[in-house]
C-alpha cells in the first residue's frame, strides 16, 4: 500500500471515526428528502433504508470510501472526480502549496496544448477541468495558509496584550472571503 493510500486511509483517527461520519452522511441524505422517498429513488424497500441507517445492514457511504481506498490513488482519485463531476463540482486534492503550484502549472501547460489547436475533444475538455482543479487547489491551499497566519497573529497580539498594561483592544483582521464568481 502507497504512502499516499495509508494517508488517506488513516486521516480519522479510527476506523470507527470513519464509520460514524459515514454513517451520520448516510443519515443526512435520507432526512433530506424522508426515508420513503429515498427508499423509492434507490429502488431499495424503506425497510433496507432503515436497516442500513440502524446498522443492521452495509453504509453505502461508507462502502464508496473503502472502494476509494482500496483502488490505487491516482484511479480512485478519477473515479472521485466523476462522482463529483454527476454532483456539478470538481474533486480537487488538498496538497501541500509546493506540489500544489507544480502541479498547477503542469495541468495549465497540458490545457492548453489540448485545445491549442482549435478543436475540443472530450479529453481536451477533461485537461481544461484537470487545470481549474490544479488551480481551485492553489487558492484553496493559500487561504488556508493566510487563515493560519491570521490565526497566529492574532494570538501572538492577545498574547502580548495580556502581558502589558490595559490598553485598547485591536480589531482582529479581516478574513478573507471567497469570491465564487471569480477565480
């Protein structure tokens, strides 16, 4: 098994972490539209729902991580990506902002060799969403990395204000926000 493959297997703490997030996912989808209506959207009995949401039977939620973790990371990763593409979204690994930016780039030279000649054929199109996910992970890594700092600063200016004499409270600074209509 890869290093990449143990470090997704074990990000929870435990198994049991795993299985009880799965199964509470499992659990939201079902109140999100009622067990008979879920029940009839899967083909399965409302019976077989409330079997899996007891226990008694197989999480599906949870069945899809381990088909995930069980496949190398790179075809789980794409089968990821489809499910993710069926939702309208995009699977987009977090990384270090290092590999992140390395990748990116590689993704946008590809993209832009796919549809340089004036064509786009479904695997131009597929190098074309590869580049916005490369790129979605560089944004994504560098707020977070900025949400850090913040964090810091402000702990280090409480820190310091707690060992001086009253004074006047700062403001904490602002956080960034996502603006979705703009990358």
């Amino acid at each position: 098994m890869s290093d990449r493959m143990t470090n997704r297997i074990s990000r929870d703490a435990s198994p049991d972490a795993t299985s009880e997030l799965a199964q509470q996912r499992f659990r939201e989808l079902v109140e999100s539209v009622g067990v008979k209506r879920y029940a009839q959207s899967l083909g399965v009995t409302p019976r077989q729902v409330n079997r899996i949401l007891s226990g008694a039977q197989p999480n599906p939620v949870e069945r899809i991580i381990h088909c995930l973790e069980s496949a190398e990371p790179e075809v789980g990763d794409r089968v990821l990506d489809y499910i993710c593409q069926e939702m309208g979204g995009h699977f987009v690994r977090h990384e270090g902002l290092d590999e992140t930016v390395v990748n990116a780039v590689k993704e946008c030279a590809e993209a832009i060799a796919a549809i340089s000649d004036g064509e786009v054929t479904d695997d131009d199109a597929r190098e074309v969403r590869e580049a916005i996910s490369a790129l979605t992970g560089i944004i994504i890594a560098r707020r977070r990395e900025k949400k850090k700092q913040q964090k810091l600063a402000q702990r280090n200016a409480s820190a310091s204000s707690n060992n001086s004499s009253p004074t006047r409270r700062e403001k904490p600074a602002p956080t960034d926000r996502i603006n979705r209509g703009s990358p």
